[in-house]
C-alpha cells in the first residue's frame, strides 16, 4: 500500500476529533440532536482548518444508516463502519456531489448541476451538494443558483465552502447558515502534532513543535505538511536544528538573547549577537519584526501576565524577562523599533540599521539623569579649573597676598582720606583703587583688563597718591571673613558722593571691583557668596545716599540743617553690615543642610518622619520616583522595611522599580530587604507626594499673599486696573530650586 500523508490519514472522522473548532462543532451537533437543521450551510475561513472536513462530516452525520438516532435517523456520532460512511470517507458515495467551483464557474456547469436536484437521492438519506471555493462561481452561475438555495427539495442540502466570503452576493449570502472557522493557535497545533507523532512512534523535540506551529500561519493542514516534511528531513526524526534549517527562518533564541542584553544593558553583548546572527545570513528587518513583537509580548506580560500567550512555547521565559525593565523602557524600545524597521530603507546596509536601532534604545533609555555634583562656578574673569573636593584637599599654607580686604585701621585711613579728598573729575576713574606693592615685579596678569582676569589699574598709585594707598595691607590668607570695619563699608565709602560737591553734581556710583587677579588665592564659597551679596548692598545704599542727597537739598531749601555725611555713612555701615551677616547665616545654613544630607544614617530605624525628611536625598527618578513618592512607611524591624502603596500606583509596583528603591535606601544607610504592599490609605498619613503638594501649594500662597501687599503692585491695581494672576506666581523659592 502507497504511504498516505499525514493531512489525509489524520483527518477528522467525527465532531468529536476534530480540533480547534468548538464553536462550530458545539452548534452543529445540537442542530443534530434537536432536528433543526437548514438547507445550506456556509463554512468561511482561512486554508486549512476545517472547512471541507466539516462539510464531509456533516454529509455522514444525514446518511450514517448504522446509529439513526432522530426521528429521520439523523445523528450527531456517525458511526464510521456502515456503507454510507465508509464511502463518504473513500469519496465514491453517490449522493455527495463535490464540485469544484474554481474549475467549474460557468453558468451552464451550474445549471447542469441543478438539474438533477429535482430527483431523489440513490444510496443515502439525503443529496448533498458541497462546493468548494464557492467565491470563483461567476455572477451569472450565482443568480442561477438563487432560486434553488432558497427553496431546494426536502432531500437537498446544500454546503458551501471558501476563504474569502466577501465575493459573495449579499443574496448568497442571506440564503445560508453561515460559520466561521478560526486560525489554529500555535497551542493547539502544538498539542495535536505531539499526539500524531506519537502514536507515528516519531522522535521529537518540542521546541521543534513550536517552530513546525508557528511557521503554520493558523493552519493545521500545512502543520501537518510540514511535519511531513521535517521528518524526512531529519531521517525519521523531527528536531529543533534540521526544522530550523528546513524552514530558513531565523532561531527565536537568538532574538531572546538580543532582549536579554538589553536587559542587562550591555552594549558590548548586543553587538556580539549582532554578529552572532550575522554569519546565518538572516532577514534584518525581520529579526527587528520578531524584537518588536517580543517588546510587546512583554508589556502585555508586566501589565496582565496571565493574557501572555505562549506562541513559542517562551511564556516562562518571557515573565522572568518582563521582570527585568521598567514598563517606560519596554514602551520606549517597542516605539523605537517600530521607527527603526520604518527607517530600514534610508540605511546603508539593514545591519547597520539593526545595531544603530539597538543602540539607540540603550541610549534613550528613561533611567533618569545622576545628579551632577555640586561644584561651585567659576567668577567673571576666573579660569575654568576643576576643584578637588573639600575633603581630599590637604592643608596648605597660603603665601601672604594682597587680599581685597583692608584691615580695621588701613580701612579707617581710607575712609578719612577718601570723605576730605575733592571728587573726582569726568576723566578720572570713580572706581575703588585696588593697592599694589611697588616692590612686586609687573607680570602677564597686570596688562589684562579687569574682567579677563588682570589687576584694575590704580589711578592713585602715581607720585601724587597718598602713601597710605601705595602701601599694602599685609593680611593673612585666611582672615577673609570681615571684621569690624570690613573693606566693603571702605569701599561704599568711596562709591558714595563725597561733600563740598558744590555745582558739579552727583556721580553715577560704581559697584567695587573683585580682586580677580591670579596672583590672589582662590576664595571659599562663603567669601565669595559675601562679595556678591556686598557689591549688591554697595549699589543699594548708593541708590539710597542718593536720595539722602536730594533730601539734604531739599532741607537746605527748606532751611533746615542737614548733615548727609553722617546719614550716608550710617546708611552705608548698616547695610554693610546686615548684608554680610545675612550672606554669612546662607552660608552657614547651606553648609548644614548640606552636612544633614551626607550625614550617614546607619544604625537608625527608618520612621515615616525620616522617610518624609530624607526623601529628596533618595538618588531615585522617573517612576521610580513616582512610585516611591505614594508609599508610607508601615515598619522597620531593621532588617525588613515594609511599605504601603497607594492601590493608584499598583499598576507600577514592580520588581525592578522596588530594586533601585532599595538600593537608594541602601546608598543613605538602610539596608533593608524591602517589601511593597498595595493598601488603600486612610489619608491620615501623608506620602511624599501629598506633602510636596501642600508645602508647594503654602509656597505659592504666601508669594500671592506678599505680591498683594506689595505697594507696587497695589498702585499698578489702582492706576490701570491690573488684574494679579494668582496661577502664573512662582514662588522664589522654587525658582531658585530649578535653577539649581
């Protein structure tokens, strides 16, 4: 006996072996039973999964002889052993015509076919007409099958099969009981292979199954045609190698291990692979399909993991990948896949598109950005040099300079010299002199302007200045804090209008100038936050000595007596004065601050209080930080931290966002094994997220409630009827936050 193939010898026999079609058979075996049968039947779908096998079922089920269970002896189990069945099965039963309608689309084969309808059947119960691939009939062959679809005889049952059901006349169509068969998943193909090569009593590898199941495209007869296939290619055997090659497509491992670098973001280990796939020869641009499609396999199983489907029999595998991103880095690498095969034509070769697409999701992938370090800025005029931290600077004594600032007794010499000496005229400088030692050597520094850099010319350092200025105030390096009388109240001194200005006017005052000079040692934060902080006081009690000016004048007018000089430098010292204070209580604070945030926290049960105050320090970002930002802490027994997540943020809780919260926790001394648990809150509690939402909303009410009082703002009101929008104030505090 000739070999028969496996598609035809394991075809179906009864509803009950059938596979993959349950809605169909369940629906056809209680017409059976019931008796409520129709007169035409459609059967649609794709090829290979049923259609005809159905139609040929449903003909044993109206003519098995042997089990007539009904009223007219129709049943739903054929037995498989009487004539009529077993001659359905053979093909040669006489009262099932098989047409062809892709080699039959003529009206007058149509018509002669109808002719015969009118006779009773010969052998069985009943005549029935399949015809198969229906959609090819030609229009004149469909309207003259109309009449007799509609009302045939009593013994006529007509079934019609195709796979493209949308050529079919709205009138066919309206005329028959029509089902739709579904793609066979690779599951199922799967499943049903397993059994056919067992009982074939055929070695097999299951991994080779899922390959034979995915390369069937929804169909079990090419399935099993390929199974056929693969057994004589693998000499009797049916393995994961020779199918691979058989088919000539590309090794679903080999995409695996492409994710698995990306999980492990190792760019060294995704190019290897690259190459790896490079010596098969594969298609590029569908090894990048097959990425993608496994990139959104895995957001399905982060999101729902039990509507993963197991369609390369990897649905473990898969889950314990999708334990390994952020569901914002799955989001990303699908959407850059997707651009990358659209941008596969405008590359010079699909490989290079293929590790420049892989690259690019490594590059972009939403980690967050590390903090940069907080690294004071250069001043105007200082070289750009990189500064050691603090604490790997070893003491070293710095040689004696001329520092900016003037001790108690030079500062009251200048002072005194600068209130008798007449102002100065239109040409001369109105700056304050900077002192140098006329025993230093002039260097490179000394012919640069200011603000490169280079010492400010000293207009009183010629024969004509007074000795006091020629001579250097010798200081230590570290005296830079001010002291009673500070250079700076000396240098408001000398910005200030000078008395005896008679009709010459007052002068636009000069902020002083830093000592910028590479020759003055490099100063600490602190002095120079107090420079910046004095040089805007200096300008301040400018401005106000000279409205104190124009007081005098008027009170002169007036003929009161005025004394602007003691005003000025009253003004001048305490302005001075509160300024340096105020820049050094910033200093102070922000180096406390600044010492709380490094402070380690070893030894320390981790308390709600503590997880609100060390929050911002935790090195976390993106949703991460989202997540962590809905979470109370329940308990610290100091080596298990329990927290509880708003049931808001579940869908995020995953293992990879509660990794880097441990290891953030872990980085400020807490090295805890975390454990997350989704509790809806009762509000009492506040999380970091509700505590940044009301400190931010006192904020803005208090920049609001100061912007109202503010007696500008309150004549911009009255005057032009400006209106204050409360939703565009940004408090400074916030600002100043940002910038940083």
């Amino acid at each position: 006996m000739s070999y028969q193939v496996l598609a035809r010898k394991w075809r179906p026999r009864t509803f009950h072996e059938l596979v993959g079609q349950e809605h169909v058979q369940r629906a056809l075996v209680n017409a059976l039973d019931q008796g409520r049968l129709h007169h035409a039947y459609l059967f649609t779908g794709t090829r290979g999964v049923g259609k005809t096998t159905l139609a040929r079922i449903l003909a044993k089920c109206l003519n098995c002889t042997d089990k007539g269970e009904g009223d007219d002896g129709v049943t739903s189990t054929p037995c498989g052993r009487c004539d009529s069945c077993q001659s359905i099965d053979q093909g040669r039963f006489v009262d099932l015509i098989e047409v062809d309608a892709a080699s039959r689309t003529k009206v007058e084969d149509t018509r002669e076919l109808l002719d015969n309808v009118q006779y009773a059947p010969t052998q069985g119960r009943y005549k029935v007409y399949l015809i198969d691939e229906v959609h090819m009939l030609s229009t004149s062959s469909f309207n003259a099958l109309l009449k007799t679809l509609e009302e045939p005889p009593p013994h006529v049952k007509f079934l019609l099969a195709t796979t493209d059901p949308q050529k079919l006349p709205p009138t066919v169509l309206s005329r028959c009981l029509q089902f739709t068969l579904k793609h066979m998943p690779p599951e199922r193909i799967v499943g049903h292979l397993s059994k056919v090569l067992e009982a074939e009593q055929v070695p097999y590898e299951e991994s080779a199954l899922w390959l034979l199941g995915k390369a069937a495209a929804g169909s079990m007869r090419d399935a099993m045609s390929l199974t056929d296939q693969s057994i004589a290619f693998g000499q009797g055997e049916v393995r994961h190698a020779d199918v691979a090659a058989m088919l000539g497509t590309l090794d679903h491992r080999h995409v695996l291990a492409l994710i698995e670098a990306l999980a492990e973001v190792d760019a060294a280990r995704v190019l290897r692979e690259v190459a790896s796939l490079a010596e098969q020869g594969p298609d590029f641009g569908a090894v990048l399909d097959d990425l993608t499609s496994v990139m959104h396999r895995l957001a399905i199983g982060q999101m729902v993991p039990s509507a993963l489907d197991n369609g390369h029999g990897d649905r473990e595998a898969l889950l314990a990948l999708a334990a390994q991103f952020a569901a914002e880095d799955i989001q990303l690498y699908y959407q850059i896949g997707v651009q990358g095969r659209a941008d596969m034509a405008h590359a010079p070769d699909a490989r290079t598109a293929l590790e420049m697409t892989l690259l690019r999701m490594l590059a972009f992938r939403p980690q967050g950005v590390p903090r940069p370090a907080k690294t004071p800025l250069p001043m105007r005029g200082e070289p750009e040099q990189p500064q050691p931290a603090r604490a790997e600077q070893p003491p070293q004594s710095e040689p004696e300079q001329p520092s900016s600032y003037e001790e108690p007794s030079a500062g009251s010499a200048q002072v005194a010299a600068s209130m008798d000496a007449p102002p100065p005229g239109p040409s001369e400088p109105s700056g304050p002199s900077q002192p140098v030692a006329d025993h230093e050597p002039a260097t490179a520094a000394d012919s640069l302007p200011p603000w490169e850099g280079g010492v400010p010319e000293d207009p009183t350092s010629g024969a004509d200045a007074p000795a006091e200025s020629r001579e250097p105030a010798e200081a230590p390096a570290d005296s830079r804090e001010p002291t009673d009388a500070p250079a700076d109240s000396v240098a408001i001194a000398e910005a200030l209008p000078q008395e005896g200005m008679g009709a010459e006017g007052p002068h636009e005052p000069q902020a002083p100038m830093l000592d910028v000079s590479p020759a003055a040692p490099a100063a600490s934060a602190e002095a120079l936050a107090v420079s910046q902080v004095d040089a805007a006081a200096a300008e301040v009690v400018a401005t106000s000595a000279g409205e104190l000016e124009q007081e005098g004048v008027s009170a002169a007018a007036a003929g009161r007596p005025t004394d602007s000089s003691g005003a000025i430098s009253e003004v001048a010292t305490e302005v001075a004065s509160e300024s340096t204070t105020e820049a050094t209580n910033e200093a102070t604070t922000e180096a406390e601050a600044e010492a709380v945030t490094t402070a380690p926290l070893d030894g320390q049960r981790l308390t709600h209080a503590l997880w609100l105050e060390h929050f911002d320090d935790l090195a976390i970002s993106g949703l991460t930080r989202n997540l962590a930002a809905h979470c109370i802490v329940a308990g610290d027994d100091g080596e298990r931290l329990h927290l509880q997540l708003d049931p808001s943020q579940s869908a995020m809780n995953a293992d990879v966002h509660q990794n880097r919260i441990r290891d953030a926790l872990e980085a400020l001394g807490y090295a805890r094994r975390l454990e997350v648990d989704v509790v809806e809150l009762d509000g009492r509690v506040e999380t970091p997220r509700q505590m940044a939402e009301r400190l931010a909303a006192e904020r803005h009410a208090q920049a609001v409630e100061a912007l109202k009082r503010d007696p500008h703002i309150q004549q911009l009101q009255q005057t032009f009827g400006a209106r204050l929008v409360e939703s565009t104030v940004t408090p400074a505090g916030e600002t100043r936050k940002a910038r940083r």
